[in-house]
C-alpha cells in the first residue's frame, strides 16, 4: 500500500462519529416546546398585548417623565 493510503485509513479509523444527543427529551406535540400555553387563545392575546405595549410605550412614558419633571 502507499503511503497516501496508510494515511487515509489510519485518519479515517481516528475520527469518531460525529453523535450528537441531546440531554433533553421533547414530546412532538404542538406548541410542547414554548414556555407558555398556546391553547388559551384569548389569554395569549391578553398577556402578547400587555408584553408588546408595555415595551413600545415605556420610552414614550419616560420622556413624558422627563419633561414634566423639568418644567
């Protein structure tokens, strides 16, 4: 055998497979992956719009904060 040939089988018998598994098992279910309930459509809504609003309306509370203070 050649030595390009010794070298290939002797680099393929030293790589190990590549297994990747996972430390966590999930179920294949609908929405069984999210940290919230998606069977209550109108709680979800509710606690989507809170989280969302809140977000998009703290900068504009806190600049009109800011104003009053200085006036």
């Amino acid at each position: 055998m050649s030595v390009f040939a010794r070298a290939a089988i002797r680099s393929r018998s030293l790589v190990r497979p590549n297994v990747t598994r996972s430390a966590y098992h999930f179920e294949n279910e609908n929405g069984a992956h999210l940290p919230f309930d998606v069977k209550k459509k109108k709680a979800l809504a509710v606690k989507m719009v809170a989280f969302f609003g809140l977000g998009y309306a703290l900068p504009f509370v806190a600049s009109a904060w800011q104003l009053s203070k200085s006036q």
